[in-house]
C-alpha cells in the first residue's frame, strides 16, 4: 500500500494548500502544525533509506517513514504533505547543487536536513577524494547559504539534525573529524533558531549500554529499530 497523507501523495509537487506562508508559526517545542502543511526531509542515505522516486514507498524505510506515518496518525486533520528528497551518497555539495528542485520548487514550511557523514568520510577515508572534499569551512560556508537562501525565499522553520556514527572509540578517525562538523550543526541551529536534535549527543549517552554493532551493521547506517529511535528523537526535539 502506497504511503499516502490521506489520498494525497505524500511526494506530490503540486501548489495546493499551505506553502511557505510568509505569517506561519515558527517551530519550537509545542508547536502546531498548519493544515497542508508541506514537511521536507533532504539528506544522504540515512534520509534516502531506498525511497522509491516515483513508486509506492516515497518515504522510504527510514526514520522518515516512521516520523511522517506517525505525524499523519496523530494529526489525520491536518493532511500534512511529507516529502523526501534524500539521495545516497549525498555530500554539503550535492545538497546545494539539487536545493532548487528537491527542496525550494516544494514550497516547504518545514525543513528537515542530515548530512555531514559522507562529507567527513571522503575528507578521512578516500585518498582520492580528499583532496577535493568538502572541509569544516566549506560545509558550514555552504550549509550556511542554504539555509539563508531558503529564509529568504519562505518563512520556513528548520529541523538540523546532527551527524552521527555509532561509535564510542575516540581514536577513530572519522569519528574525531565529525566533531567539528556536529560543532558548526549546532552552530548553525542556534544562528537560525532551528530545532537541534541532537543525536550523536543522545547515542553517545546509550552507546555504553547499547553497543555500536546493535545499532548498526557501519556505524553508520541504522537498522530499522535505530531508525524509529531516532524518529522518536525528531518527535521529541520538535515537540509533536
């Protein structure tokens, strides 16, 4: 069965209802969604999670599935349009070059972004690449126009999620170079008075008790449990 927001697609590009209101409420903990409300998630392939472009799972099987099904349950009235826009593989860079068509075109009201991951990995772990990817400067330089350009064009409210690895080894390098850029995500969240939720801060308070290996097979990317648990955690940050 199709993910839908009752009999509208939940990936549907058209025009109707509310979009960017120029007056609309700004998103604190508490607040209350508006009806027709369009919630964009964009991202990497914790995002993506193998969304169907143009089938029946636009959601995907991450925690953008669990969080728009558990949107749609507790708010039907609203008929919340909940589109996601993540791409695997996805890099600061990728984001702004497809903003235009898989963020601004939806008129969005709310604002969803993870990405950072693949960005300290090609810096740390592909020599190939690391020459030519995106530093600490040049993600927040980037993440920062982003979010500018958006303001300018909605009166949008942003939800910046941290970057994270299921990892408590201090040692690893990836893990040490994604510091700074959960720094300049948080940065960026006090700077747009965005809502934070903070998941490395959240796993690195459970790592002890809940190993790396059971939240995930990479330390990277969740299984379905980590998925609906940071799902949860988007819940709770935004207060819905």
């Amino acid at each position: 069965m199709c993910d839908k927001a009752l009999g509208k697609e939940a990936h549907t590009d058209d025009n109707s209802g509310s979009r960017g209101s120029p007056t609309g409420e700004r998103m604190k903990p508490g607040m209350h969604l508006k009806t027709a409300d369009t919630i964009v998630f964009i991202g990497d392939s914790i995002t993506d999670a193998e969304r169907h472009r143009q089938a029946c799972k636009p959601l995907g099987l991450g925690y953008v599935h669990f969080v728009g099904n558990l949107l749609w349950a507790r708010r039907p009235e609203l008929n919340l349009s909940i589109v996601n826009t993540g791409v695997s593989g996805d890099t600061i860079r990728d984001l702004e070059h497809r903003w235009e068509k898989d963020c601004i075109a939806h008129g969005p009201n709310v604002v969803s972004i993870l990405v950072g991951i693949n960005d300290v990995w090609q810096l740390t772990m592909e020599p190939a690449l690391a020459r030519t990817a995106s530093t600490p400067s040049e993600y927040e330089v980037t993440y920062d126009g982003l979010l500018s350009r958006t303001k300018k064009r909605y009166d949008c409210q942003f939800v910046l999620m941290e970057p994270f690895m299921f990892c408590r080894d201090r040692s690893n390098a990836v893990f040490n170079a994604l510091m700074s850029y959960i720094e300049i995500v948080r940065g960026l969240a006090a700077k747009y008075n965005a809502v934070l939720v903070p998941l490395q801060q959240e796993i690195d308070r459970q790592i002890a008790e809940i190993p790396p290996e059971k939240w995930s097979g990479d330390a990277v990317h969740p299984y379905l449990w980590a998925h609906a648990w940071i799902a949860l955690r988007w819940l709770e940050a935004t207060g819905l």
